[in-house]
C-alpha cells in the first residue's frame, strides 16, 4: 500500500528520517523541500496508526524540524519554516494518578497551519492548534490555540502581537 506521495521536484534533506506508516500517508506538494536532519513521522507505533502529514506545494521546511502525524497535520502552501521547527498532534491524557500516563490514552485534534505563513526557528505546534493564512509566529513562540488570518503571534503561549500590515 503506497504512504508517500510527493508532487514534482521535493527535495529531501540530507540524514532525514520519513516514516510514513499510516491511515492516509505522508503528501508532500510540488517544489516543497524538507530541510537536513529532519524526522517526519505519521505513526508513533504499529499498534495505533497516525492519521496524516499533508505539505502543499513551494513550502520550505527548514533543518532539524520535527514533524509528528499522529492526529493530522495539514501545512498550506508556500508557508515557510526556520530550523528546529516542532508539531505535535497528539495528547496524553493523565487526570488518573494511579494509573502510570502511558496508559491513560491520548486525544488528537490535529494541527493547521495556512497558507503563505512565516514560521520562525524553534517554534513549537502542540495539538489543536490552528493558525490561519498569511500568519507570523516569532522565533520561539509556543502555539496552542486557534488563530485567524494574516496575524502576528509571539510568546510563551502565543498570543496575538498584531495584525500583518498594522506597525
């Protein structure tokens, strides 16, 4: 069964790692590149198949990301990255103490990030996030909520700093 799908001219990094085990695999869109020392992966084990990692077409993901897949991930096109990028789309639930928290489960509601976006160096997805098109998100920032269009965000959580085109 085919998982990975690349469109025309992908370019893959040197010492990346791509696993794309899973319900619906691992697109990667025309002219889109992965950058060096990269790990994409849909699934965290064969017993618990991720969803998805969709990449459109023109995006530029840059060296030492770390992609995960488990709840979905869909990136929109021409978005770019900075290095040591990090999206997680997946839980752990651990309200019960006395059950250890490998054990209690997870919850994937996936990730979103639109189209013409600028990703700065070690920023941060965590699941559920959603950031719409034409967003910023500044070095380092943490994202965990939903965000429209055309915004800038920063922080630890990220909040809104203001709106592209607005000094």
């Amino acid at each position: 069964m085919k998982q990975f799908f690349p469109g025309k001219g992908v370019e893959i990094g040197m010492f990346c790692q791509v696993d794309c085990l899973s319900k619906s695999g691992l697109v990667v869109g025309h002219s889109s590149k992965i950058g060096d020392f990269s790990l994409i992966r849909v699934s965290g084990s064969l017993s618990d198949l991720g969803n998805s990692i969709r990449i459109g077409d023109n995006v530029g993901i840059g060296d030492f990301a770390h992609i995960g897949g488990a709840g979905g991930v869909f990136i929109g096109d021409n978005t770019i990255t900075g290095s040591y990028l990090s999206i997680h789309p997946e839980n752990h639930h651990f309200d019960d103490s006395q059950i250890p928290i490998r054990l209690q489960g997870v919850s994937r509601k996936g990730i979103r990030i639109g189209c013409d976006c600028w990703i700065g160096a070690k920023v941060t997805f965590l699941d559920g996030s959603v950031i719409g098109d034409g967003c910023v998100v500044a070095a380092g920032a943490v994202v965990t909520g939903q965000f429209g269009n055309n915004l800038v965000l920063a922080g630890v959580p990220a909040k809104v700093v203001r709106a592209r085109g607005c000094a």
